[in-house]
C-alpha cells in the first residue's frame, strides 16, 4: 500500500463516483480532464479512484478546481497533491481537505501557493 492510500480513508472508483454525483462515467472523465477532480490507480488492480473527501452533498467540492490548479502550479503530481490534502497539519488542526470541506479556501491556496516558492 502506497503512503497516499493509507492518508485516504476512503477511495470512490470511477463508476461510484458517477453515481454519487449522478452523472455518466463520461462526465466523470471530463471532470477528471478539466481538474475539477483527482484520482490516482490504488490497490492491488490500479483502479482509478478518488478520495470521497472531494465530493461534499452530492457534488465535487467546490473549492477543489482551484486549490488542484495552485498545487499543479507548484509541480505536484496527482499524487503527491492528494497526499498534501490529506496530510495533517498541526498549524490547521487537521487536514487541508478538511479546512477545503469547511469553506477555508483562502488559507489552504496561500498555503499552497508558498509550496511553489
């Protein structure tokens, strides 16, 4: 098991993620090209998933486009920016996709933003 599927506690496939949003697989794969979403192949048959974290009330969490874009910016891989978010951070108290969930994009995309410094 890679470090960012054990930071994970829960992964959604693809065809899971499509229901939960209530859209096609296709979608999923647009959303998955434009960078509104992320996912990384984990487990023993390298199945594309994403974090259930980054879907919030039936939708993709709406700061996550953004934040992913700032990430990229600074040369991360969808791996390493998964594993960014998921990391706990003592400054936070918790985790950065958790700070995204509550609506504190501002902090966690400045935050981001100095990793490319």
């Amino acid at each position: 098991m890679s470090n960012v599927e054990s930071l994970v506690e829960e992964w959604l496939p693809l065809p899971d993620v499509a229901e939960l949003l209530n859209v096609s697989i296709t979608k999923v794969h647009g959303l998955l090209d434009e960078r509104a979403l992320v996912a990384v192949r984990i487990g023993e048959r390298k199945i594309r998933s994403v974090p259930a974290a980054f879907i919030q009330d039936g939708h993709v969490l709406d700061s996550l486009k953004g934040t992913v874009a700032v990430l990229g910016d600074a040369g991360y891989t969808d791996e390493e920016l998964i594993t960014w978010l998921f990391t706990p951070d003592e400054s936070l108290r918790g985790r950065p996709v958790d700070a995204l969930r509550e609506g504190r994009k501002t902090e966690i995309r400045r935050r981001a933003q100095s990793l490319a410094w």
